[in-house]
C-alpha cells in the first residue's frame, strides 16, 4: 500500500442494544399506541368501577351481619380488596397482553421472529405490549386502600409502607412467573384452553385474605397456586400483619416462581426450536 492510500476501515460488530434499552423502546411504541383508541379510556373506567363495586358489595354484605372475618375488619378486608384491585390492574396492563400474544405467535408459528431478535427473548416477549388503560385499576386500587387506612386498627409507620411495597413487588413477580408458566404450555398444547379465564377464576379466589378461607383452600393458594399469599402478603402488610414467617414464605414462593419459570421458558423455547428446524 502506497503512503498516499487511505486504510480501508473495516465493519465493526453489529453492536446487541442493551436489554433496557430494548423494553424502554417497546414500551414507548406500546404507550403511543394506546393513545391512539382513547375512547378505551372512558370504558376502562366503568369496567374498573363496576369491577371495584362488586368486591365492596360483598364486604358490606358479609360485615351487615358481624363484626370480624376470621379476625379481619371491615377497613382491613376493605385494604385487601385495594390491594388485589391493584395487582389486578398490574398484571392486566403489564403482563397479559404480551404474554397472550406470545400464546397466539405460537400458535401461528411466527414465534421464529422473537426469537432471532438479538436480545432475551423472555425479556423481549414480557416488555413489547401493554395495555396502558388498565393502569386505571392501579388508580381505583390505590384509592380503596386510602379510603380504608384511616380506620385501621394500628397507625400506619413509614416501615409498613415500604413492607407494603416490597410484598407488593414480590406479588406482582409470583403473578408475572404464574402467567408466564401458564403461557409457557402453548410450547406443548399449542393453544391452552380457555387461558385468560382459567387465571382470572383463580385470581377471584385470591380477593380475599387467604386465613379466611378453609385449611385445603389457603394451602392450594400458597403452594399449589401461590396467587393467594402474593395478595395476602401485601395485604397484611398494610394493616400491620405481616409476620417474619410470611415475609420469608413470600421471599422464598417468589425465588422459587422466578426458577421454575425459568426453567419452563427455557424448555419450552429448545423444545419449540425444535420443532421448528
């Protein structure tokens, strides 16, 4: 090469975005396309008051003939109705609608594109879609728990509020991992049957702190279906209940959610891989 030539520069490596970088972008795109059918605004409203209404309806039923359930009040029954309306609406504004459309692209076969993306696809699948509106039911929840904490039975300390929200992120992931199970035997079954009901019916009997319930139904809701005590917890934190012993139960229901999870996408994905090839 002569002392006039130029080097040639070569091609670097395609550089991988980051994996926040990738569900920052989703979920703005995600944000921007909720906008866009605001009407869904107005309906989100009326489905999440009636939806609100109908578990108030049955506490004021139930305490219209005693004082106490099973050593729950009004104000703190009324606290864990806020509480599952809020994971409620975290579950269906977060974790539904991707993980629904992850069921349908299995389904059709096209699940091949998520996967040649250069990123997780388990991240990539739980970040691209939301459903911006049902963050209404994180409002109405927020504020059945404030109307509700006044006439709790034990003064609210800066250290229940931030139990409050570490039992509440620690819901939010054990219902994630469930959802993402459930999704996850598309990779067998193709379609799983009646998906979304199955998961709400389940969620309904989670509304209620689970201590109220028969011993065969509080077990089944913290082993079997661990969804109860993902409501229960952050329930009982608001009101002063949490316990060392729950407060550890959660800690480890939620570590083992995140590992067999885990390992349900990562067979799933080989076995649909597979399939595929």
């Amino acid at each position: 090469m002569s002392s006039g030539d130029q080097p040639v520069p070569r091609p670097g490596r395609p550089r991988i975005p980051h994996g926040a970088t990738v569900a920052a972008v989703h979920l703005r795109v995600s944000f921007l396309n909720e906008l866009q059918y605001r009407s869904n605004f107005f309906l989100q409203i009326m489905q999440s008051v009636l939806q609100a209404v109908s578990g108030l309806v049955v506490v004021a039923l139930v305490f219209a003939k005693t004082t106490e359930l099973n050593g729950w009040d009004r104000s703190e029954l009324l606290a864990a109705v806020g509480v599952f309306t809020v994971v409620g609406g975290i579950l269906r504004t977060f974790v539904q609608p991707p993980l629904s459309k992850m069921v349908d692209e299995v389904q059709e076969g096209s699940f091949d594109f998520t996967l040649s993306r250069p990123v997780d696809a388990q991240l990539l699948v739980s970040v691209r879609e939301i459903s911006m509106w049902q963050l209404i039911d994180v409002a109405v929840g927020m504020i059945i728990i404030a109307v509700a904490t006044p006439d709790l039975p034990s003064e609210l300390s800066i250290t229940d509020i931030a139990v409050f929200l570490v039992m509440l992120a620690a819901g939010a992931v054990i219902a994630y991992c469930l959802w993402l199970a459930l999704a996850c035997s598309a990779f067998w079954v193709v379609k799983p049957p009646y998906m979304d009901n199955l998961f709400y019916y389940v969620a309904r009997a989670a509304q209620y702190p689970i201590s109220i319930y028969p011993t065969w139904l509080r077990i089944s809701l913290t082993t079997l279906i661990p969804l109860g005590i993902a409501v229960t917890a952050p329930a009982e934190a608001i009101t002063s209940r949490l316990s060392w012993a729950t407060a550890a139960t959660i800690a480890a229901v939620t570590l083992a959610c995140v590992a067999i999870s885990r390992t349900l996408w990562t067979r799933g994905v080989r076995r649909y891989s597979g399939a595929s090839s």
